[in-house]
C-alpha cells in the first residue's frame, strides 16, 4: 500500500481517522497531505490515521512528518506542558 495523501479526501479505502478524545480543538483532514491540527491552549486531545487493511510477513512502513510550532524565534520553544507522540504499532493475531 502506498499514499501521498494527495488531494483533499482521505482514502476510506485505506484509513479510517479518529480522535482519542472528541472536542472542538482539534481537527484531522487531508489538504495535500494528512493533517492533525490541535489549537495550542485548548483541551487535551489527540488524534490518528489507522490502516483499514492487515498486512502479513516482513514490510517496510516509511512516515514524513512535520510539527509546526507556535514559537519559531531561536532557540525553538515547546510549551513547557504540551507534548507530542508520534507512534508506528504493529499487532499479531491468532
């Protein structure tokens, strides 16, 4: 499976997009790109892309991501109580 995100739909064929907590400060879309935007002050919340489809033996899993901070004068800041987790999971079954 292979996607740029091009465009402006997810593929519902191969991802479905979901939050881990619900709220009006966060919003997932695809511009070009697939995007998780999460307003700086609000709640907590958090958000992914999950693959529909299961995949067997050895593969290669490659992700390009960019974070864009509130801060950009040097030295970059990062609030000091906010946070980011960017996570690769796989799973075997039975």
């Amino acid at each position: 499976m292979q996607d740029n995100f091009d465009g402006d739909r997810i593929d519902r064929n191969l991802w479905t997009a979901g939050y881990s907590h619900t709220n009006q400060d966060t919003r997932i879309y695809q511009e070009d790109g697939l995007h998780i935007d999460i307003k700086q002050g609000g709640e907590y919340s958090g958000a992914a892309a999950v693959t529909c489809d299961c995949y067997h033996g050895d593969f290669d899993a490659q992700v390009d991501f960019h974070v864009a901070f509130p801060i950009r004068e040097p030295p970059l800041k990062w609030p000091p109580s906010a946070s980011i987790r960017a996570t690769s999971t796989s799973a075997t079954t039975t």
